[in-house]
C-alpha cells in the first residue's frame, strides 16, 4: 500500500508528540485513578502539562530528547507512586518536604503492603516499564520547531492564570446561589487553599498533578531562598499582638493553682482512640478519667502532615505544625521560652522526654530539646544489646520495669516528664511484632470482632493501660504518688486502621469530622472528679496546664485555658472547618446542629473569621519566631 510522502513524515512526527505525551498524562491518569481525588480541571491542567513537556522534547534531537524524556518522567513518575500509595496509607496528600519524615516510617515499611493492593504494586512497575519502552519507541523527527516554541510558551502562560480563572467562576457561582459573604465562604476557596498551601489535595483537585509539584517546589522550596522575605515581619508581628489583645489578658479562676507544686508525668497516648477505652479493656484509663478531670469533647485537629508529632509539638509549645506545606523541623532554632517544658524547668522542674525509639525518628534528639526538655531518653540504649526492637520493649511500662529508666523517669524531684507511649500504634495484624505480642498476652481479643484489626487494636490498648497501672503502683512505692499529677493526652484518633468505615461505626459519630475526638485527663490522687464538656482542642492543653500549676504566663497562645469563663471553646481545623459547642461545620456548610436550632443562633460569620484568624497566627508565630521577641 502506497502511503503519501507528506503522511509518512506526519507520522513519526505525531508519534514523536503523542507518546510523550501520553507517558506524562498516563502518570496523572494513575493518581486520578488510585486515589479518586482528580477532577475535570485537576485532568486539564495535567493534559496542558503533558502537552508543555512534549511540545519540549520535539524541539530536541533524538538522544537529547530521550535523554531529558527520562529526566523529566522518571521523577515524576517515582512522584506520582508515592503520592497514589501515602494517599491510600493515609488518605492524603503530602508535600515534597514531607520525605523528609519517610525515614522515620521505615520501621513499618513491612506494613505497607497491608494497604497496597497486588494491583495497585502491579501498576507500578507497570508505569516504569512504560517509561523505557516510551523512551526506546520515540522516533526521529522534523518539523518547524518556532511553531512548536510557540504553542508550548502559549500553553505555559495558560497554565499560570488558569487556576485564578477557574475558581473566580465557582466562587462567584457559589457566592450567588448560597447568598453568603467572602468571609463565610473563605474556609471552602480552592483558591485559598492554591495561595495559602495549606491542604495537597486542594491544590492537586484544582490544577492536577504536575501543577501541584511545580507549586510545591516554588512555594516550599524555591521561595524561602528568596532574599527579603522577612521584610513584612514587622507588619506579622503587629498583626500577631493585635490578635492577642482583642482577646484581653487571662483572669484566674476557680481552678488556677490547683495542682501547683505537683510532679508531672505527661502521656502522649499514641492511637488511644475514645472508643477503645472501657473498663474490660483499659480500666486503669477508666479510673483516672473518673476520679480525675475528663475532658469529654477534646480534638486533636491534624495541622501539617504528621500526626503524633503535630500533636506532640502543640501540646508542648501552644502553637499548631505549620498549614503551610513547611516542616515542624524548620523552626527548630525557634524561641519556645513559653512551652511547657521551659516554664517548668525555670520553676526548678527538671524535665525530660521518654520514648522506645531512636533519637532521629522526627528528630526528637533535636527537636525535643529545643522545646525545653533537658534530654531525649531512648529506651534501646537501655534494652539488651541495645536493641530498640527488642521483645523487651514491645511494653510501654519498660520504662518503669527497668531500674535506670525509672530512676531517670522518677527519681529527681520536682519533675515535669513527658512519656511517649507506642503500644497502640499501628499497623494492627499479625505481622507486627507488638501486635503478635499483645494478643499472645490478651488472646480474648482475637477475633473478637468482624474486623481483624480491631482485637489486635484491643489487645495493644490493653498494653497501654498496663503502663498506667504499673505507674500508679511505681509512685506508690516511691511514696509520691499524692504528689504526682498524671496527664494523658491522644494525638490522634485511629485513622491509621485500614477499614475507616468499621471506626466510624465503633466511634459512633453522626459526621465524619467528629471522629478526631479523642481522650484527654488530668489526674491527682484525691482531687474532686471534674467533667469538662466544652470543646477543647489540643492549643489549649498549655495554657489550660499552665492555670492549673498557677505558672506565671503571658496569654499569648493561640490556644486559650479550658476553664476561662470567656472561652466559649472551640477545635478549628487546618482547613477551615470547625466545631464549637453548638455546631460542626465543613465546607462553607453547618453539617451537624447538637440541638435544634443551634445553627440560627450561631454567629457563623464571626466563627468563620475566627477560624481564619487561628490558622493564620499559629502559623505566623512559627514563622516570625514570635517568642524571641522580647
């Protein structure tokens, strides 16, 4: 068959521009597809995207062009894997910085595979086999490349106003049919989430895969190179201190200097979710919420991309993790003389921070003391042959059971001491060695439910509870048990178990967002039982903590004390939803009324501004390195 001479050099010419282009959009299609979080403009922008790169490797040469072909699709290819498998993990997108924290996930790499499906792997391999066959398969070319040059400028300039285009069109549609004001609908603007950073998924539904990337890159790590951006931060600080004093200055109340005086063991509680917390399987838990003060309505709210770290920074600092797609670990030379720990130890507390795992799992050997705390202790520099995955320390009370550890833990007095517990973390199946431990210990739990992992989580729960018991005996012993206050806080509820429709029934929550209650108490031998029903977030539990021990403090945290009077209280999430005593509220829409009518007589303009306002300061704080001020 005779094929005109003009299609002949048409065709390698067309497949010099198709194939790449496919191989890039193929990379998109992949994420859409794995994480089902891509839309009609998320789709474009990756299309246009492809279209750039193609348009570019046409005006090469063939090696030049197979050569920069693998520059550009391997790396984003190894991207788009990791974002499609974190996202299945985890339910979410992560920003480039957050690699950082990969190494500190490699002791549950094992696990992964528990969530990745043999299809999902398959596709995969599949994505880096097509990318030699693409880069093999591209045929030599000529054609007028100023066209090409053209074209392709076109499209880049495109892709610059377009994410500006498309949301001024929804936002203005959806200001028309709601009736509703900027500010009301500020917490739903994909085009707020695209400047401010604060949520990946946002910014990847809106302008896909590669836009995110390029915006991630310049935001996160081009930018902060840039000389003069701290020229505005006299204007942030003013901004800061004008939100502070529209608060007025903190009162004393009926509970400030309660416990003043009194040691302090301070348990971040990882993965104890409310609904595994009963008097069959934690009723040492149980004791102290009841005899102590129980905080029914506490959310630890995920702010940044780490959850117990997040949790762990802000219960300590009074400041959230960054929104801003930034590390927690960037503002480690921050001033933090107002953190828990620093206030203490200037009290004449000592304070240390106790844990199983190595110092550089997220940087706690850093980050820790730069906090306040004297010293990060590892549990492996005491276990047999220095072994921090020991069946020693598949217990949290190890730190007890070993002589040195409790010396350190309880010998020197007044303490302010912070245990991070490991019991209840995930992953919940055979596989895991705490696991296999706890249900060798408490085989009631197997199979206790339809859902394997819930007996495995059951099981590590009971662990956890044991610690307690065993700390209550322990201060007994040392005769300082009515001299020690014991606080337990989550860090979040139980997000990482791979059925999440099984935790929304077992939490029993009428909308999803409520499932980031978790428990919270502060305990003291002989105290009158306290229950705290407004809503708390975890900002608060420094300030609150600070009013109980009558510390001198400034009320400069972006949290505010549980028992001010003038504290409606409130947990405000990082993208702008919220929940207070008489609302939820997500996506520019109350989902949730606790009592009829609570929607009417709730100011949500007011709440909104409010909610848009905590998140901006906590991050400025963080940002202007606000306590070094003075």
């Amino acid at each position: 068959m005779h094929v005109p001479k003009p299609i002949r050099r048409l065709l390698p010419n067309a497949a010099a521009l198709l194939i790449p282009w496919f191989s890039f959009f193929l990379l998109e299609l992949f994420v859409s597809q794995s994480t089902g979080a891509a839309g009609t403009a998320s789709l474009l922008f990756s299309a246009i995207w492809s279209a750039v790169f193609s348009g570019i490797l046409f005006l090469l040469p063939q090696l030049a062009a197979r050569i920069v072909f693998c520059i550009l699709y391997f790396p984003f290819a190894a991207y788009a894997i990791i974002q499609a498998g974190y996202y299945r993990i985890f339910g979410k997108f992560m920003w480039l910085s957050d690699l950082l924290y990969l190494r500190d996930g490699a002791e549950f790499a094992g696990s992964v595979f528990d969530y990745l499906s043999v299809g999902f792997v398959a596709a995969c391999v599949l994505l880096l086999v097509w990318g030699i066959a693409a880069c093999i398969l591209r045929p030599k070319t000529q054609t007028h490349r100023p066209r090409v040059i053209a074209v392709s400028c076109i499209l880049a300039s495109l892709l610059s106003c377009t994410p500006y285009l498309l949301d001024n069109v929804s936002f203005a549609e959806d200001k028309i049919n709601l009736g509703l004001g900027t500010d009301y609908y500020a917490g739903k603007s994909q085009r707020r989430a695209y400047e401010l950073m604060y949520d990946a998924e946002k910014v990847y539904a809106m302008c896909g895969l590669y836009q995110t990337a390029g915006r991630d890159v310049m935001q996160h790590i081009v930018t902060p190179q840039l000389p003069g951006n701290k020229s505005e931060e006299t204007e942030k600080l003013a901004e800061i201190e004008a939100y502070f004093a529209q608060r007025g200055a903190h009162q004393d109340n009926e509970m400030t200097g309660l416990l003043a005086g009194k040691n302090v063991i301070l348990v971040l509680m990882e993965s104890a979710d409310d609904w595994t917390i009963s008097e069959q399987t934690t009723p040492t838990l149980c004791k102290l919420m009841r005899e102590g003060i129980n905080f029914t309505n506490m959310y630890t709210p995920l702010y940044g991309s780490v959850r117990t770290f997040n949790t762990e920074f802000t219960m300590n600092t009074g400041v959230f993790s960054p929104t801003d797609g930034s590390l927690t670990f960037t503002y480690c030379s921050n001033d933090y003389s107002e953190s828990l720990p620093n206030l203490f130890r200037r009290a004449g507390y000592s304070a240390n921070a106790f844990h199983y795992n190595s110092p550089t799992f997220y940087s706690r050997g850093i980050m820790d003391p730069a906090m306040g705390y004297e010293s990060y202790i590892c549990y492996a520099d005491y276990a047999e042959n220095g072994n921090q995955f020991s069946r020693q320390l598949c217990e949290d009370s190890f730190v007890l059971t070993n002589p040195e550890l409790e010396a350190l833990l309880l010998g020197k007095q007044p303490f302010f001491n912070l245990v991070i517990s490991r019991n209840a973390h995930m992953p919940y199946s055979e596989r895991d060695s705490v696991s296999r431990y706890a249900i060798e210990k408490y085989p009631q739990y197997e199979g206790i439910d339809t859902c394997d992992e819930v007996g495995y989580y059951y099981a590590k729960m009971h662990l956890l509870d044991d610690f307690f018991a065993e700390l209550l005996d322990k201060l007994e012993e040392r005769g300082i048990l009515d001299d020690t206050v014991i606080i337990g806080v989550t860090d979040h509820y139980s997000y990482s178990m791979k059925d999440q429709n099984r935790v929304l029934e077992l939490s029993e929550v009428p909308v999803d967002l409520m499932v980031e209650k978790t428990p919270f108490f502060i305990w003291s031998a002989g105290m009158q039982p306290v229950t705290v029903d407004k809503t708390v977030n975890t900002a608060d539990i420094a300030p609150t903590l600070l009013n109980l021990f009558g510390m001198d403090f400034r009320y400069h945290y972006i949290g505010q004390d549980a028992f001010d009077p003038d504290y409606s209280g409130y947990a405000i999430f990082s993208d702008g939803s919220w929940i207070d005593s008489n609302v939820v509220y997500q996506d520019g829409a109350v989902i949730h009324e606790f009592s009829d009518g609570a929607a009417a007589n709730t100011d949500l303009a007011k709440m909104n501004e409010t909610a848009q306002q905590f998140i901006r300061i906590s991050n400025l704080i963080l940002e202007t390195d606000y306590y070094a001020q003075d």
